[in-house]
C-alpha cells in the first residue's frame, strides 16, 4: 500500500469505496488500459491479498495465471468523472492529442516533427490542437519540440500524487476540447470516449524502446498484440461521432457494466484486510523469517494503521521494526510524520535529518521528501532561510515537483529573493 499512488488511484478508489468513512486499501490496483495478453509483470510480483482489476477480460488472465484472489473494480478515473458528474464543455472546441507516452526507462519513440506537420494538417474543425503530454515527456524535455511548431502544451502533473489533483487536471483538459486524438492507443482512448468525446488514431506511430526495464520486451509496439491491433484498426482515421462499436468496446474495457459496486467492493476489502492484519500479526508473534520480511510487515501495518488514523498503533510498528534492524530512513520519515502532525517540529526535525543521512534508492523519493517535510518544519518554527536550503536540495532532486516549486515560490515571497528564473 502507498498512499502515493499513479495518478491518485489509492485516494479515487477510497473514496468509491469508504465514502465518508477511512479504509486501508491493502490490495494492488492496475494503474491503466494494457495490451499485453497477460497482466503487467510488475502487477503479478505483488504480495498483497487482493488484485483489482478494470474488466472481464482482464480478470479472466489474471485469473489464468495468478492464485491470488481479483476482482472488478471497474477503471476509477470513471468512478471519479461519475461521481462529479463530469462531462464535456458546453463551449468545447479543437482536439486534444495525447502523443504516445514514455516512462523514465522506456521511451515512446517516434519522429515528433513529422507528428506535428501531421497534426497541423487536420481540417479546420479539429483546430485548435492542444497536446496534452505525460509528466516522463515533460522530464525528457519533448515539450519543446511542440512548442517549436506553436502547439499549446498542457500536462495532468505529477503522475505520483496523494490525492485527486492529477485527475481533476486530466479531466479539466479533456472535458473542455470536442475531440481526442493519439498516435497510440491508451487509457485517455477510453476516458474520452466513456464520457462522450469522439476519439481517433492518427499521425506518426509510435514504438517503444526499453533502456533498462527488466520485465518488459527490449523494444515493443501495442500493435504487437491482438488486442492492441483491434483497438487501434476500431479507432483509426477522423472521426466526428463515436460508433456503437466503439462505445461497446471502451465500456467493456472499462468495466463499466461489470464492475462492482463501491458497497460490494468496500466489503470485500473489508473482509480481505482482516484477514490479511490477523496473519501478519501472527507471523510477527512467531518470531518466524528474516529480518527484511519482518520489517516489511511492519511497514505494512504501519500503513494500515496509518490510513485508519491509529496513531498509536502506526507508532508501535515503527518502534517494533526497530527491533530487528537499525532505523532505516523510511521508518524515519515517519516518525518525523507523526511528530509534525502533532506539531512537535523541533523532534521532527531529529527524525527527518536521520533519514537524510541514510542510505536509500537514489531513485527514490526518499531522496526528495525528507527534506521538502525539513523545509515545512523550519517553516513553521520561522527559520524561513533553513526552510529554503532544504526545499532547493529537494528541488535538485525533483525539479518539476509541485509541492517543491510551491514552497520556493513561497519562500522566495517571504524572504524577498527575487529567482532568476
């Protein structure tokens, strides 16, 4: 469980399942529309109890190769847009395209040039053309090359966010153009067809080269895949209104019909996680495996718990991980946590300097996030030039942060730095 999740999954699927009330999601969830005859590789090393899934289809091959337990939940972007009652502008205008994206080891890989004379070739009715790019295209710095071609680039944000404002901004953007369109089949495909906006191939394929991704084909194409050729063969060529077909087939992907209610889901869950808490305990009382498997249970419950908002039971999980191994520096972040919630920065502070000093994946937010929580600590306590350095390493470490770039633009104000950027 990670409360931050792809696109806000974990706090868009608690909220069609809890309602008012908290409860931990101790299950994995797809994070989008795949392909691939078989469920993500990443998705099939899960240790949790539970798998959701978007779709009959999806469910059928998880359930041909996996014993862990799935069910359908449905795509939530489509529980979120529903329950909001999103739907398309009335002053809709132009088409947003949504150019096939990368991920920071895999790089959709097509000629952007020729893309953008392509875009700029569709008749009058689908201008103007927005490009709406993921967040791994702006950190690889493509933007530019639409820009070039006097293309109006926008993004959804960040893709690892705590709650729902990466899709609020997807949703801001697609509700307020007539059309869709992509190089590549994806997820936006069927988002923008469920709620009501025709959406079509066109332009510059694309394929997708593996740098260092250790599940995944060296170099790859969603065509390569049957049901990647029938989506794209459906959705191929200009379009003004959707088909039966069309609308058929995204429903069924998304599960629209098939899905379980957000009751039935909750209680599933429910019944899942007790289960779940009641084992992982037991295995703690037993004194049985090694030190990694006993400390990543008490992560675990320390999420669980967390979630729930327990705060002396999350608290006895990161003292009881302290017991088979030296504090690590996520254990630390959230001891630094609980101390700031309770406004107690000076020991906050102690912890969260601690977890700088350890050792962690230098691909890691934990890398970032200590020192974004040091600089709001130091805030608080009005050592607003303390409160800057630590926002500026983090920012070295993710620069297009939101939260990191709020926080300079904030403390610049305060301490009347003028940026010269």
């Amino acid at each position: 469980m990670n409360l931050y999740s792809w696109y806000g999954l974990y706090a868009i699927i608690s909220e069609y399942v809890s309602g008012p009330s908290k409860l931990p999601l101790l299950c994995r969830y797809e994070h989008g529309w795949n392909p691939l005859p078989e469920p993500n590789p990443y998705d099939l090393r899960t240790d949790q109890p539970l798998m959701l899934v978007w779709s009959k289809r999806r469910l059928q091959e998880w359930n041909e190769v996996s014993s862990i337990p799935a069910a359908i939940m449905g795509a939530p972007f489509v529980h979120y847009r529903k329950l909001r009652q999103i739907e398309k502008d009335i002053a809709a205008n132009g088409t947003v395209a949504f150019p096939a994206h990368s991920t920071p080891l895999i790089d959709a890989v097509f000629d952007i040039d020729e893309y953008c004379e392509q875009l700029k070739s569709l008749p009058t009715e689908y201008h103007p053309i927005t490009i709406c790019l993921h967040v791994h295209d702006l950190e690889r710095q493509k933007d530019a090359v639409y820009k070039k071609h006097g293309f109006n680039v926008v993004s959804a944000g960040e893709g690892t966010v705590l709650g729902f404002e990466h899709v609020q901004k997807f949703y801001d953007i697609l509700r307020s153009h007539k059309y869709a369109t992509s190089n590549q089949v994806g997820s936006y495909s069927f988002y923008a067809v469920e709620m009501g906006i025709p959406f079509f191939i066109f332009g510059e394929p694309a394929h997708l080269e593996n740098s260092g991704e250790p599940l995944m084909p060296r170099k790859y194409s969603y065509q390569d895949y049957p049901i990647g050729i029938y989506a794209t063969e459906l959705f191929r060529g200009l379009t003004q209104a959707i088909s039966e077909e069309q609308k058929k087939f995204v429903e069924d992907e998304l599960g629209v019909h098939d899905c379980l209610s957000g009751v039935e889901l909750r209680e599933l869950i429910i019944e899942s996680n007790q289960r779940t808490i009641e084992a992982y305990q037991e295995f703690l009382k037993t004194g049985q495996g090694g030190v990694e498997e006993k400390i990543s249970i008490c992560e675990k419950l320390y999420d669980y718990y967390l979630a729930l908002g327990e705060k002396d039971k999350k608290l006895k999980y990161i003292f009881k991980s302290f017991e088979y191994a030296p504090p690590r520096a996520d254990f630390c972040c959230h001891l630094g946590l609980y101390f700031s919630d309770i406004e107690q920065y000076e020991q906050a502070i102690f912890w969260y300097k601690l977890a700088v000093q350890l050792e962690k994946p230098s691909d890691s937010r934990l890398m970032w996030l200590p020192h974004v929580q040091l600089c709001v600590c130091y805030d608080r306590l009005g050592n607003h030039e303390l409160a800057y350095e630590h926002n500026e390493i983090a920012r070295n470490y993710s620069p297009k942060n939101e939260a990191v770039l709020y926080n300079k633009n904030y403390l610049e104000r305060v301490l009347g730095i003028e940026s010269p950027e």
